[in-house]
C-alpha cells in the first residue's frame, strides 16, 4: 500500500474533487452538478481567501487524489462562545474505501478543530448514506439533531 498524505487542495485538484463529489451524489444533487469546472473554481477560490474554512485532499503517492473534505470554523455564543468546526463534503474514492482514508481524515478534522479550541466537530450526512451513517458513529459521532434545508 502506497503513502496517503492529506493535505490542503489546491486548485490542480479541482477536477478530482469534483469528480469524487459527483460520484457520490444521492438525492437532488443527482443530475444537478456538472462537468464544467468554472463555477467549481469560482467557489473553490471563494473559499481559499476564507480564513475560516479549508479544502483538504487525501492524495495517494500512486492514485493521485482519493479523498476530499471542506471544514469550515464558525462562530457561535453556545458553549461559552467557543467556534465549532463543521465538515462538508467528505468522500473517498470507491475503490479506496476500507484502507482507513476516512478514519484519517476524520481524524484530521477532528485535531484541526482542537487546534482552534472548537467545542465540537458537526456534520451532516444524507439520510440514504447509510453505510456513511455506520461509518460516522464507529468514529464517535452522535446522531442527535434533524436537519432541515429548502433548496434556492
């Protein structure tokens, strides 16, 4: 098994990332995204000036980019005001899943919002990935709110 290193995106990763993205899609997002890169790099810009969120790739010394991960630190006056960390968009590549890409990355994640004295670590997670909501609390995490969204 070759080395996996994770480490920020840049922007010759974009067609990987969305390619993984796209790959995984379920529910409205299938037939919503496109192969066109423009709005993926105009986003994917958007959020490198941010100081508050990040695009990590897992990248394989043999496969190239495998794995993907957006986290974002917010504000908040809960928990005595201290920042959460929110993580979007974490897939593995299909045929590289079962090699412990996921558990670093969440682990990753999880040291990053240390870092920053975050209280919690979030995410959100379609409810057909149900194999992602297994995975999800083998690592920790708790079910414990409902989430709700109205597409623009």
């Amino acid at each position: 098994m070759s080395a996996v290193r994770i480490e920020q995106a840049g922007e010759a990763d974009l067609a990987a990332i969305v390619a993984l993205m796209n790959a995984g899609a379920v529910g409205v997002r299938i037939g919503a995204e496109s192969d066109d890169l423009s709005p993926y790099l105009a986003a994917f810009r958007r959020i490198a000036e941010s100081p508050d969120a990040h695009i990590y790739v897992a990248r394989d010394e043999d496969e190239g980019v495998i794995g993907c991960f957006t986290l974002t630190s917010m504000d908040g006056l809960a928990f005595r005001g201290r920042p959460r960390t929110q993580i979007e968009s974490m897939h593995v590549r299909e045929d590289q899943r079962s090699r412990g890409i996921g558990r670093r990355m969440l682990e990753f994640a999880v040291e990053k919002a240390r870092e920053r004295d975050c209280c919690m670590v979030q995410l959100t997670s379609n409810r057909e990935r149900v194999d992602a909501h297994r995975f999800y609390e083998r690592h920790g995490f708790v079910p414990s709110h409902v989430g709700f969204k109205l597409m623009l």
